[in-house]
C-alpha cells in the first residue's frame, strides 16, 4: 500500500496524534523563553520533549504499519534513545547548577 492509498480516518488519526505531538514539544519550548529561573526552565522542555516525541513516535509507528500491511516497531528504537537520554541530561544539568549555585552561596537554592 502506498501512502496515497491511506484510508482518510486512518490519515487524519496520524496528523491529529502528529500535530498534538508537535504542539507539545512547542509548549516546551515556549516555556524555556518564558519561565525565569534556571530550576524551572529545565523543567519544561524536558516534559516537552519527552510527552511530544511519544506522540510523534506513536504516529510514525501507525502510518508504517498500515502503509506496509505489518507491525513497523523500527521507530520505537528512536523513542527509546530518547527516553532514556533526555531525562539523564536533565539530572546532570540540574545536579551541575545545583553545585554551582551551592558553591557561589546563591539562597534561591532547592533544599538538600
């Protein structure tokens, strides 16, 4: 089956879930230029990134599926990666600002 081929619920499934997915991320982003703090902007992409790429994997993974009449799990690897990447960079980051704020003796540190 070729994409152009893709019944029309099946297509708008896709995008809507794609769409989402990509909105998601943005809202992310959009809070890393808007929240003040460095504790608070970490936060944000992270679950941005995270929640907007399960989305966009689940999507991917649907249209390979019914494009070529069988389970297409290859895009979840990226997912994977993903997962296990992102919140490993947001523990290191936050562990480094936290050092370097406790080492500076900044008071708008989080407790211990």
């Amino acid at each position: 089956m070729s994409p152009s081929d893709l019944p029309l619920w099946a297509a708008w499934t896709i995008v809507a879930v794609t769409v989402f997915g990509s909105l998601l991320a943005l809202i992310g982003s959009v809070g890393l230029v808007v929240l003040k703090r460095f504790y608070e902007r970490v936060h944000a992409p992270t679950l941005g990134a995270t929640l907007g790429m399960a989305l966009i994997v689940a999507a991917s993974v649907a249209f390979w599926s019914l494009t070529e009449g069988r389970l297409a799990l290859r895009d979840l690897l990226i997912g994977v990666f993903l997962t296990v990447t992102t919140p490993v960079t947001l523990i290191l980051l936050a562990r480094a600002a936290v050092y370097r704020d406790r080492v500076e003796g900044d008071g708008h540190i989080p407790p211990e």
